[in-house]
C-alpha cells in the first residue's frame, strides 16, 4: 500500500508540475503575444514593440526555457520519489 501512495504523490507532483509550466507558456505565448498585445506596444525590443516580440521570438523562446526547466525538476522529483534513471 505504501508502494501505491508514493506513486501517487509522484503523479500528484508531476501533474502539478505539468500545469504550472504549461500556465507560464500560455501566459507568455498568447497572454503577452495576444491579449496584452496593446499594452506591451510601447515597450521597445529590438526594434519592434514587446507585444509582437513575444508572439513571434519570445513564446518559442521561453517554450525552449521551459523543456529544460521541466527535464531539471523531473531529475529533482524522480531523486525526491526514488524513481531516477
């Protein structure tokens, strides 16, 4: 019984995991790329607004971010729950 809590607490914790990563990337990718969009237009990154920065070069850059990210707090996690490779 004991084997079957702590695989449940590391499914808890990875599916927490998952969706807090996945809340940052929306944010970032249609958050600041589309529906703040206006706001950001004043704020200048090289050479064009910040809004239209995130939508075409910063989604995909914290998209990158966020795959290693997520494959460091696995490794942390799989340590944590004694399931590292």
């Amino acid at each position: 019984m004991a084997d079957n809590s702590s695989s449940n607490a590391y499914w808890a914790a990875n599916i927490k995991t998952i969706k807090i990563f996945l809340v940052i990337w929306f944010v970032c990718s249609f958050g600041f790329g589309i529906l703040l969009r206006p706001m950001l237009s004043g704020i200048g990154v090289g050479g064009t607004d910040l809004g239209f920065w995130f939508a075409q070069q910063g989604s995909i850059i914290v998209f990158l971010i966020l795959i290693f990210a997520y494959a460091a707090k696995m490794n942390k996690l799989d340590r944590e729950h004694g399931v590292e490779e």
